[in-house]
C-alpha cells in the first residue's frame, strides 16, 4: 500500500479495503497489532466519531456495520490524547467527540465481590470489566450528567450508554473507601467508586 492511498480514498468502502489490506497483513486473526506499528502521520481525514457512537465519513453517516466494526479494529489513542486510524504505513487523525466507542448492553453475574460486570460495544467488543478494563465516573455538563467510561483497549474507552447507566446504577453500593461512604460498584474483584455517598443523595432529593 502506498503512503497517502488512505487520505486520497474518496469513499468509506474505498477506505475500508486499503484497511482490509492492511489486516490481511497481520494474518487476518483477531485485532490488528495497531500498538505496535509505528508508521508516519499523513495528516487529518474527515472523519468523525460522533458522541452517539455514529461514524460519519467525508459528512455521510456509514450506515454499514461491517465497515464500522472494520475501522474500529485500527484505532489508536496516543498520548498527545488524538484518535487515529492506524496501519503498518500510514496514521491518520480522525475527530472523536466523546469516546470512540458506546456500550449498549451489559450483564451481571455473581454477587457481592464475586460479581462481573460485562458489557457489549456498538462495534461488537465484549469486554468484562476489571482490573484490565476498569470503570470511571465523570459529572458532566450543565445538568450534572453521570457518564460512566470502560477502558476497552489501549486508551480507547466505550462510554456506557444512558439505558445502561441506569441499570449499572441499580447495582451500586455504599462502600467505605478510605475512610469515605462511596457509592460504587463491584466487578471483577475491583471496587469502582461513582461518587461520595453525601453527593448521591443530594442529587437524589
């Protein structure tokens, strides 16, 4: 594949194939080895992750799962904090403008310290959260929103989905850490804290 075939592609099938290259490279089995590549930045493509987890290419939603779940395979978050596709040549920026990911469904089981968390991505990723794969919890926007983030890969997240934050929240304890009444949740033999107890119940009233 020639450096630059990526930001010349004019469509997301036509950009799908060079990655589908890219991946028949590796042997075709599991995800691409995106961590250890270390090709050049070729600049920015329009591409965009929106925050309801639609991938929009050149302005046009891509409609197609299949090439959805292709381009997750090759994201990469660096530690400058941007999001790229990546390949054994090229790395190109793409915008995210939550999390490149969106957990739409979750099951529990087990109980108590025994309980596992795991939940699915819109892009198909099943991932049980844990030590590997922890949970964190943000208040955000003018209206105090929760927003609960699962580290999926690397430093890509899945934000929960708002259906799935409040089945997550029924499952919610207090539990004293460090001296403070947290509210938080278990899974995997990990505690992950929400927020003090004294702030859930201020926002419960």
């Amino acid at each position: 594949m020639a450096t630059g075939e990526i930001r010349e592609s004019s469509d997301a099938a036509g950009l799908a194939a060079l990655i589908a290259r890219a991946a028949a490279e590796t042997g075709g089995r599991g995800l691409p080895p995106v961590e250890r590549w270390n090709p050049p930045f070729c600049g920015d493509i329009d591409m965009e992750i929106r925050a309801d987890g639609t991938w929009f290419y050149m302005g046009t939603p891509i409609g197609r799962a299949p090439l959805v779940r292709l381009f997750s395979t090759v994201l990469r978050k660096d530690e400058d904090g941007k999001t790229y596709l990546v390949t054994p040549v090229e790395r190109v920026g793409i915008r995210v403008v939550d999390a490149p990911f969106l957990a739409v469904e979750m099951n529990a089981s087990g109980e108590g310290a025994a309980q596992t968390l795991t939940f699915r991505t819109n892009v198909g990723d099943v991932i049980e959260a844990g030590p590997e794969h922890p949970l964190r919890f943000i208040i955000a926007g003018e209206n105090n929103e929760l927003k609960p983030y699962l580290l999926v890969r690397g430093r890509l997240e899945a934000l929960v989905s708002r259906a799935v934050m409040y089945d997550l929240v029924e499952l919610g304890e207090t539990i004293e850490i460090d001296g403070t009444k947290m509210f938080a949740v278990r899974s995997g033999g990990v505690v992950f804290p929400v927020m003090p107890a004294a702030e859930l119940d201020a926002l419960s009233r």
